[in-house]
C-alpha cells in the first residue's frame, strides 16, 4: 500500500503546454490500452481513532485523470515514455509516476508540482519499513542529475517525458507502467495503467513487456 500512503502526499502541480517530439529515427517500441472510466477516488474518515478509515468509489466522470493508454518508445538515445489520457483539460492536482523496470535496476520517473515542473529520476522504493500504528511506514529511494525532459500535449490527450538511456544506465530493454494521482477540491483521485479493478490504486503499477533498445 506504500503507493497510496505516498502518492496521498502528492503536492499540486501547475503545469505547461509544449509540443510534442518526434519519435527517433531508429526504435523498438509499444504501445497498450487501458479501460476508460476507471478512475478511483478515495474518502478519508477521521473515525474510529486514532487511524480512522477509508473509503474507494468510481469516478467515471473524471476524464483528466483517466489514463487510457501507455506507450514506450525505446530509442538509440533516449527513452520516450507517454500516458494517454481520455482528457487532459489541466494540472492543477496533478502528480504523474512512470515506473521503469530495466535489466539492470529499476526507476522511478516523478513529475512533480514546483515551480518550475520537474522530472525526476529516482531508483525505485526499498522494501517499507514499519514505523508504528496505522500501518504507517517509510521507503527510502536514491536521485540524481538527469535532463529528462516533460512535454505536455493537451490537444493530443498526451503527457511524454524523454529520458536520455545514460540516466538509467543504458538498459538492454525496459518496462514501463504508468500511474496518475490527483487532488480535486480535497478529493483524492486516481488511476493505474493496466488494471481495472477497484482497489487497484492501492498496488504497484504492472508494466509492459520488454522493449529493447532500438538499433
């Protein structure tokens, strides 16, 4: 559940629209669907102390959140990672998490709200640690220097970051998954790539199959 504890974390993005990229010349990619309207939303009580309860619905309404498709583009060069959404009418709320799975370790692509937008490229959560009540627990993960780059495409429906293969150790192949968390007017929303069911939110993204780097 490490996941929802942290992503419920998640401070509020203020976004930018850029065009989009060319994929590269030379390159493996792929491109898988998701179910449309699946989106989660999380109710958060107080009650019973001291840890209280939550609660999970649908919100089939929400088409910015709604994630309805993962694509990778696995270049000489760079990584082209893409969640495509049934809408993508603005940012407010937003955080976005690429998961990277590679033959050599795996990563985390963080999108998150500052000033300016930020990507960054994290190895991916340790194992949680308990901390005490509440099933409460920390992860710890490693960053450093990367010039991914985000490019938002409204028009498209579209959010892309490119990572340069140098940052994730020039992988053999790569897996990704794609996760998309909100906050709406205090209401916790969000949406998993490649899984349907309710509760969902509350899992590890699953990931593509291998994409090998292109030649």
């Amino acid at each position: 559940m490490h996941r929802f504890v942290r992503t419920c974390l998640a401070t509020a993005l203020v976004g930018t629209a850029l065009g989009a990229t060319a994929a590269p010349a030379s390159a493996d990619r792929w491109w898988g669907r998701d179910h449309a309207g699946d989106v989660e939303q999380v109710t958060l009580s107080p009650e019973p102390p001291p840890c209280g309860t939550y609660a999970l619905t649908r919100a089939p309404q929400d088409r910015s959140t709604d994630i309805v498709g993962l694509s990778v583009v696995h270049g000489r060069d760079d990584i082209v990672l893409r969640a495509h959404y049934r809408d993508l009418s603005g940012w407010a709320g937003r955080s976005v998490t690429f998961a990277l799975a590679t033959d050599r370790r795996d990563y985390e692509v963080q999108v998150w709200g500052r000033r300016p937008v930020e990507v960054e490229v994290w190895s991916a959560p340790s194992e949680p640690e308990p901390t005490g009540q509440c099933d409460t627990y920390i992860t710890s993960q490693i960053g450093g220097a990367c010039d991914a780059l985000l490019r938002v495409a409204p028009d498209r429906a579209v959010i892309e970051v490119t990572v340069p293969r140098t940052c994730v150790g020039d992988p053999h192949w790569v897996r990704a998954g794609v996760r998309n968390d909100r906050m709406i007017g205090g209401r916790y929303r969000s949406d998993v790539w490649g899984r349907s069911d309710i509760g969902s939110i509350l899992d590890d993204a699953p990931l593509s199959p291998r994409v090998r780097h292109g030649s």
